[in-house]
C-alpha cells in the first residue's frame, strides 16, 4: 500500500488509477479551455517580457544608479511569483480555481495600475512584487485546473498545447512594448496590460465553472497544509521533477536577467530584441507542437530525458564559442532558440510528471511546485544575471551548469533509468 514516505511510480501510460472518480474532462470545449488556460497563464510572460525593451526607460525616468539594478524590475515580480504560490495553493483547494482565479486576476490589474502611477523605483518594485503575487495564482490554479479535468499523458498533451499558444506571448510582447513606446512612455505598457488583465477575466468569469468538486474540496488548516507539503515533497516524482524544474528555470529567468543587455550592449543590436525573442519563442511553440503530437505514443520520460540532454550537449557548445571570442549574433538567436526550444520540451513534461500522484491535493502540490521552481529559480536566474561582463558567456556557463544539475538529479530520481518510455 503507498505511503507518504514509500510513493508508487507513476506509471506513464496516460490511464487514470482514480478509475471511474478520475477526471473526466474539461466542462467547456477542448479549444476554448486550452485557450483560456493558455491565457491566464500568459498573463505572467506579458508582465515580464513586454518590460525588456523599456528597462531603459524606466532606469532614466526613476533615476536607476546602474544597468544591472534595472534587472530588480524583473526580479522582484518573479519572485512575488513564487512566494506567493504558497498561499494560492491552499486556498485554491478550499474555495475552489474559480474563486481564487477571479480576486487574483482583479488584484493583477490593480497592481498595474499602481506600476503605471508610481513615482519612485523602490514603489514600483513594491507594485511589480504585489503584481507577481496576484498572478501567481494563475500558475497554481490553472495548472490544478487542468490536473482537475486530465491525468497523466492527456493532462502532459494539453499543457504542451497550452503552451505552444502561450509562446505567442513572447513573440509579441516585446514588439509590444517597443510599440507603446512609439506612442507613449513606459507606463502606457502597464495600462494595457491591466486592461488585457481584465479582458481575461471577463472571459473566464462568463465561460468557465469550477472544476474542483465540492466533496473534494479541502479544509483550510495549518494541518492540513502541513499534511500537503509534506505529501508533495514525500513523493519521489514530485520532489526529483520539482528540482529538475527549478534548475532549469534557473537558467530561464538568467536569460530573461540578461538578454536585454546582450541585445543592447553586446551586440549593440536593440530594435533585434523583439525578433530575438521571436525567434527563441517559436522554436518552443514548435517543441511543444511537436510533444503534444508524441507524447501520447512516446511519453513523458522518454521525450524530457532526450531534451535536457540535448541542453547540455548545445549549452556546452555555446559556452565554447563564447570563450573563444567566435560569437556572432546569428550563432547567439540560433544557439539559444534550440537550447529555449529543449527547454519548453522538458519542463512541460517535468510538470506533469511531478502532479502525477498529487490528485487529491492538485492545488496544494502545485504551489509547493511552482514556489520550488520560481523562488528559487529566480535567485539562481539572479547571480546569473548580475554575472553579465559585456559577453554572453556568462549566460552560456548558467545553462551548462543547470542543464547538468536538472539532468543529474533527473538520473538520482529515476535511479539510473532514463529514456524509458513508461
């Protein structure tokens, strides 16, 4: 009989082992529900990634000392994200994804109202903080949302299709900025984000019921929160997933850190940031295509494996011809989509593989997943970020080493197995 401290493996073969209590889809139309989810979850890309180009901006008009202190606009939204995932998580299993999706998405759109009026850095960072903390639900929700409706390999296939439209986030919202900025200042972005923030919300509070039953709905206790933790950390594929994850998220929010300055300053190429991002985000929309098409046939485990190994294989090639002086910005975009787009094939499978046995407390699970993997991913994608000398070296070494890292303690959990596909 499984335990908390002996889990039984998740066997990837897309059956549910709740049988006839198992999930038993979505409540709206497939499409429709991939869209909305994501939508919400692109509600946190837009708030990091149509800020690159106006980082500049925003330094000048709030009297930022140095380049790197801007890199703290982005920092201190994540890591209002991942704190805040603690909170929804609970919450999220006791009053339900619906109601906890509805104050947090309303809260977001607040918060960018404060961002667009601030008069000082130290209240923007504060708004941007309480922002991050807001959408974080859309994270923690969203993805026990869908743990709600799909299990196993049909819950990995929607989340990749959901993020293969989530991609279009970041293929637009860096043209996005530069376009405001033709038109108006920095705080024009934060208008229109808050107002596509309450554009979502509408479309979710019309179409979308709750999907957490009500006799599964849990009590709000320190207990029972504590029971949850340790259940999600107890568990071998939920603990091993959850790091590998945060290792390579890591690397992530190094390059989101970073790759303004390495657009500007390196390679002194700024109105190219919007096609950079263009280009890297359309090689992950098409991993994710490609995962939604085979995990069903090949699994999770064997597809995940493959890509973090292929990250390490090109992360080491990148770092060598960053050190040897031969970068050219050609061989940076086409380096660093490939290793983004093995990055998108493996942490959506890392997702779903550590929500494997946590149905009974999806939301509890999923914010101890997502604090994991965003907190502490933020600060590694810190001391990356503050790393940057002028090269994208730096960058390089931060994807080597995390790649390594995800790829060992993925070895460690699997004791050894990789590739399989079940």
């Amino acid at each position: 009989m499984k335990t908390l401290n002996t889990p039984a493996a998740p066997v990837d073969t897309g059956a549910d082992p709740l049988a006839a209590a198992g999930p038993a889809g979505a409540p709206i139309g497939f499409v429709e529900f991939v869209a909305l989810v994501a939508a919400l979850m692109s509600l946190a890309a837009l708030g990091i990634d149509s800020m690159l180009p106006a980082l500049p901006a925003i330094g000048t008009a709030l009297g930022v000392a140095t380049e790197n202190q801007r890199q703290f606009i982005i920092t201190a939204f994540v890591l209002g994200f991942g704190i805040a995932q603690l909170v929804h998580g609970p919450l999220a299993d006791r009053f339900g994804r619906r109601t906890v999706l509805l104050w947090a998405i309303g809260g977001y759109a607040v918060a960018n109202v404060a961002c667009a009026i601030a008069g000082s850095f130290t209240l923007l960072l504060a708004a941007r903080v309480f922002g991050g903390a807001m959408v974080a639900a859309t994270r923690v929700a969203t993805v026990a949302m869908v743990r709600d409706c799909y299990h196993g390999r049909p819950m990995a296939r929607v989340m990749s299709i959901a993020f293969m439209v989530f991609m279009i986030v970041p293929v637009l919202a860096p043209a996005f900025g530069q376009t405001v900025l033709l038109f108006a200042n920095w705080r024009g972005i934060f208008w229109v984000v808050g107002a596509l923030s309450i554009g979502i919300w509408t479309w979710f509070f019309i179409r979308m019921p709750e999907t957490l039953r009500a006799e599964a709905q849990q009590p709000l206790s320190i207990a029972r929160i504590a029971a949850g933790w340790k259940q999600t950390l107890s568990d071998r594929w939920s603990l091993g997933y959850t790091l590998a994850s945060t290792s390579l998220m890591g690397a992530l929010y190094g390059y989101l850190n970073s790759v303004q300055q390495i657009m500007f300053d390196t390679f002194e190429r700024p109105k190219l940031l919007a096609v950079m991002f263009a280009l890297t985000a359309m090689l992950m929309a098409a991993a994710n295509l490609t995962n939604a098409r085979l995990v069903m046939r090949l699994g999770t485990r064997l597809i995940s494996h493959s890509a973090v190994t292929a990250l390490v294989v090109l992360s080491a090639i990148h770092l060598g011809i960053a050190l040897s002086g031969y970068e050219t910005l050609a061989g940076f975009v086409v380096l660093q989509a490939l290793t983004m787009g093995c990055f998108g094939l493996a942490t959506s499978n890392f997702s779903s593989m550590a929500m494997e046995n946590m149905g009974g407390i999806a939301g509890t699970a999923s914010s101890v997943q997502g604090f994991t993997s965003v907190t502490f991913g933020a600060v590694v994608g810190v001391i990356i970020g503050q790393a940057f000398d002028g090269s994208t070296a730096p960058l390089a070494a931060g994807f080597l080493i995390c790649g390594a890292v995800a790829l060992t303690v993925v070895l460690v959990t699997e004791r050894g197995r990789l590739f399989r596909s079940a």
